[in-house]
C-alpha cells in the first residue's frame, strides 16, 4: 500500500501511456472531430440565433445533456471527487438539489424569459426595469464570475491547452463519459468489496503519517448522512437546503450559461423535458464520482488523505491536503490500458465541453449588453465578429490564469468556488426572483438592493481571503463571525437583506408603468387575446426615450413579442427571414406527460434524500 501510494509512483503512472491509450485517444480525437464538423453543418452560424441559440431548434435530450455536462465539467469532477474523499456523501445534495430548481427553470422562469425574446439575463433586466445601469452591472458581474469562478474550476483539471486546440463535440463526450465512469465506478467497487463494505473501510482510512494531538486525520463519523447538524458541520443541513437553493437559483434559473441551453429549445416542451432529463443525469454524479471518491481515500489513504503539510507537497504540491487527487489517482491505479486512455480523452472533452459554454454565453453577454450599447447601430456581421473575438480573449485570459491556479490552495478549490458563489449570487437571485413574481418592484429598489448586496457580500469575501482556514495543527486567528457563519447560511443572510432592501424602496418610490411589466412577470403572461403567432429579431433591445418607452407589440396569448409592423414590413422588404421565437403554447398530451414525469422525478429525489439522510 505504501509503495503505490508514494509520490514518484503516481507521477509515474500519471505519465506513462501505452500503444493502446495512445491509439484510442487519437481515434477518440478523429470521431470527435467529424461528429464536431456534422453538428456545426446543421444550423446556421453566421446568423445571431444559430450562433447564440443554436437555431432556436434544439431538441430536449440534447438540452439535457448540454445541462448537465455543462455543470459537470472535468473540474467538478475532481472537486466532487475530492470533496466525497475528505468529508463523504454531504456534498452530493449540490447535485440532488438541483432538481427542484432545474423544474422551476422549465415551469416559471423560461415562459417568462421566451414570452419577450430576450437572448441574455441582463437583457432581461433591461427590459424589466428600463435603464442600463443594472443591466451593465448584471453582464459585468456575469462576466467576472465566468471568468474566475467556473472557468477556473475546469482549469484545475490542468487540460485547458489541449482543449482548447481541439474543441471536441459535447454529447458523444458525456455519453462515453458516463459509460467509461461506469466501468471504473464498478472496478473501485469490487476492489473496495462493494458498497456495504465501504462505510466500514473508509472510516479506518487514516494515514500513516499524522500530526499528534489532531483530529485531522480522521475521517468525518457522518461521512455516510446528507443531513449534518446545523452549527458545526462542514455542510450544515440548512446551508445545504434553504441556502443551497438560493445559489443553485441563481446558476440554473439566471446564469447565462445554463438558462442559454434551454432557450434554445424547439418549443416549451423540450424545455421541459430537458430539464426533467437532467434531473434524472444530476444523480449519477453520487454514484459515479462521490462515491469512487470516497473509494480513493480508503484505497489510498497516505496520498489522498494525507494531513501532514511536507508529504501533502511531496504527493500533490499543496500543504493543505490532497483529496483533490482522489479522481484522477483511482482512474491512474485501477483502469487497464487503452481504457485509461479512453477515460483521459473524455475527461479532456468534458473540460471543453463546460469550456465552450461558458465561452460562448460570456461572449454572448458581453456582444449584447455591452458592446451593444456602445455601437447601438452594429450590423449583425459586426456583431458576430465581436462574439468570436470575446471568445478568444476569454481564452487568454484563462490560459494566463492557470500560472495562478498552481500557486492557489488547491486543497479548498472546491469550498473556494462555492463560497465566492454564496457571497456575489444570492443579490441576482433575490433580483430576478422579485423581478418575476412581484410585479411592484422597480429600477431603483433593484438596484440599490443589488449595491447593498454587493457591499455586504465583498466584505465578507475580503474577511475571508484575509482569514484563510488554517492548515492542521496551527491556531485559527480568524475573527469570531467569519467561523461561525458558514458560507451557505451567510447566502440566506444576504439574500434576505438584499430582498428586504429591494422591497423597502420600491415601496417607497414610485410602481413600475404597465408596460414594464406587460409579459415580463409571471402575473402578466396570460393578458391579451390576439391568436396570431409573429416573429421576432432575436437581438431587440428595448430603450427608453425621453417621453416614451420604444419597445415590442407584446401578443399576450401565445406568449410572444412581435416587433412593430412597420419594422417587420422593412425586414420583409429587406428579404430578412427573422428567426421564430418557442411559443409557450403547448399540446396538452405532452404537457401532462412532463408534468407526470416532473412529478416522478421529484419523488425519486425525495426518496433519495430520505435514505441518506
């Protein structure tokens, strides 16, 4: 045990590949990049909808799997990994959760995002409450998370050079992903003596090599519960619901990422479906990651549970620990040759595949809520090339960022992320959460509660970079409050203060007019009688003039926005085909079919929770 859990041996393994691993990822590579070429082919990218939505024509198990690879890039699954190593089973409720949240995407907030043809949040925002401040704010601070929260944690898995050479397809990458994690999940249970046996070995997984007087070493007792108590644990069982939730809101109901995906569905049904069947997806990570996680350490407790900062630095280059390294030390040790191979090359696509769609939505925000402003008379050519070099530029600034990410605490990437998360994400949900639902809330009372959010939020931040948790062993100076706050509980503190102060002064300044908030909430979607279903341009932007708000002819029935006829008359003289907008009309059969599966899957979710509970 010793010998294979030894430094040298594991650098060794990590870079030694025989004839078969080299032949399957090349294969992998070419298979790759047809399946890349034929689905680039399919839809039109030289057009604003087929570049940003995918044609507005996308089918839901696609979206669904664009769902769920999109959270689960490569970094996650060493984060997963590495966090099931250090404390257990807790972290799979970040998973579980999703799916309540992935159903208030589909049920509540798509219709409203597709009643009005907006393309971004922000430009959602613009819409709902007029202006440009909040918008700009919203698209930069988009941006900023992008850029150093998700891009960062895809950068951990050290992949970012190859992938961004190669740009493999994404849905032949998540089914050979599940599939090869299936093989090497069933291997690491065999070798553990299955899943009745692993409680037992993963808590007398201790390394050889301990500091005295410390508890470090030890495994969590309620490694195997998803509920732990309320003011000590790692994941308390609030933080880990109500808190949890907030942020999950603000990733899969305004995060420009993920809400991109179901926009770009046919109709509102494969909206549904899709988030229905990246529910059922967000389970497997338990089995296939958390899990064989958990596996690791107990199979290789002196690297991936070592405490003792020198042999820390000598396994994985990081004294705060190495968990990080379950992941990708079970895949090095237990998978046979050319299938090592095969899961290194998915592993490389998963990264692109969470890459790109944070490449794409971020140039996306960016080309129409900034550049936009500035050049509001920009053809759709310009446009599109501003797009492409956003992208590029994104690229470059990750690829500068990785010297950084080596430097950084590796050992707590994945607590890091989650809890830059809670401090900037719970103002944006409480926002687009009032936005949606009440229809009183105003300019001023979202944004000044947005600012006070944003205030409470970075100092809380800045305490925390200034009081790192300290390593083992060592006294902890931090200041009171920053330790008995968790992060996830501090997420509920902050989105209450910011719905609060959004509340207080939209009531104490003047209502929004009525066609701010026509078709915009989730009250207003119904109004009207008009049976036709028009067309819209996909990049409308709506802004205020001095007298008057210029904006779409919204046709309340069938849930869409027209544009003024004299426009469409233009576009029509032009020979401009406009790209048809999803109508939340739907077939009532396959309404009730979602609705009974949506019900299926939370049950499935409930059980589930209740089990591990």
């Amino acid at each position: 045990m010793a010998d294979s859990n030894s430094s040298s041996q594991f650098y060794a393994h990590s870079q030694y590949f025989s004839v078969s691993d080299i032949i399957v990822i090349g294969a992998y590579f070419l298979l790759n990049v047809a399946v890349g070429i034929w689905s680039s082919c399919r839809v039109s990218r030289n057009t604003l909808s087929g570049y940003f939505l995918a044609g507005r024509d996308m089918a839901w198990w696609p979206i669904g799997a664009s769902l769920f690879a999109s959270s689960e890039g490569s970094g996650l699954f060493i984060g997963l990994a590495g966090t099931g190593a250090a404390g257990g089973i807790a972290v799979a409720g970040f998973e579980w959760n999703a799916t309540y949240v992935l159903l208030a995407l589909a049920w509540i907030f798509v219709p409203v995002y597709v009643s009005c043809g907006i393309v971004t949040m922000p430009e959602y925002v613009g819409r709902r409450f007029g202006g440009e401040r909040i918008r700009m704010y919203l698209s930069a601070l988009s941006l900023l998370l992008s850029v150093f929260t998700k891009i960062s944690t895809d950068l951990y898995s050290g992949a970012l050079f190859i992938q961004v050479c190669l740009g493999w397809n994404l849905y032949l990458s998540t089914v050979l992903m599940l599939v090869v994690t299936a093989l090497y999940t069933i291997a690491a249970f065999n070798k553990i003596g299955g899943y009745t046996n692993l409680e037992r070995v993963y808590l007398q997984a201790v390394p050889s090599k301990i500091i005295p007087n410390t508890s470090c070493h030890l495994p969590r007792p309620d490694a195997m519960h998803l509920f732990r108590d309320a003011s000590d644990a790692d994941l308390p069982w609030p933080g880990m619901t109500v808190g949890l939730t907030i942020l999950a809101t603000w990733y899969w109901c305004t995060d420009q990422v993920i809400v991109q995906r179901s926009l770009s569905a046919k109709s509102l049904t494969h909206a549904k479906g899709a988030s229905i069947f990246a529910g059922y997806l967000k389970i497997l990570p338990f089995i296939f990651i958390i899990l064989p996680g958990m596996i690791s350490r107990a199979l290789y407790p002196d690297s991936v549970g070592c405490v003792d900062p020198e042999e820390c630095v000598k396994v994985c280059g990081a004294e705060v620990g190495c968990s990080n390294i379950a992941f990708p030390k079970l895949v090095i040790e237990l998978m046979p040759s050319g299938l090592r191979g095969l899961m290194i090359a998915v592993m490389m696509a998963a990264l692109m595949s969470s890459l790109t769609s944070i490449f794409n939505s971020s140039s996306t925000l960016f080309t129409m809520d900034i550049w936009k402003k500035f050049r509001r008379h920009a053809d759709e050519k310009e446009l599109l090339l501003v797009g492409r070099l956003v992208t590029v530029f994104l690229v470059v600034i990750s690829v500068v960022w990785i010297p950084i990410l080596q430097s950084a605490n590796s050992g707590q990437l994945y607590v890091y992320i989650q809890s830059v998360t809670s401090y900037l994400a719970p103002p944006i949900t409480a926002t687009f959460v009032l936005a949606v639902f009440w229809t009183r809330t105003n300019e001023p009372g979202a944004f000044w509660g947005l600012m006070v959010g944003l205030a409470v939020g970075v100092s809380r931040m800045l305490l925390e970079f200034a009081f790192p948790p300290p390593r083992c062993g060592l006294p902890d100076g931090a200041p009171w409050v920053l330790r008995s706050v968790h992060y996830l509980h501090f997420a509920i503190i902050l989105w209450a203060i910011t719905t609060a102060v959004v509340m207080a002064i939209s009531l104490l300044t003047p209502p929004p007019p009525p066609e701010q908030i026509r078709n915009l909430t989730w009250w207003t979607l119904s109004d009207g009688s008009s049976p036709d279903i028009p067309m819209q341009k996909v990049s409308t932007i709506s802004r205020r003039t001095e007298g008057s708000l210029r904006r779409s002819r919204c046709v309340r029935a069938s849930g869409f926005c027209s544009p003024h006829p004299s426009r469409a008359a233009a576009a029509a003289a032009a020979g401009t085909t406009l790209p048809t907008i999803p109508s939340t009309r739907e077939e009532p059969f396959w309404k009730h079919f979602c609705c009974a599966n949506a019900i299926i899957l939370m049950c499935v979710n409930i059980f589930l929770y209740a089990y591990y509970a």
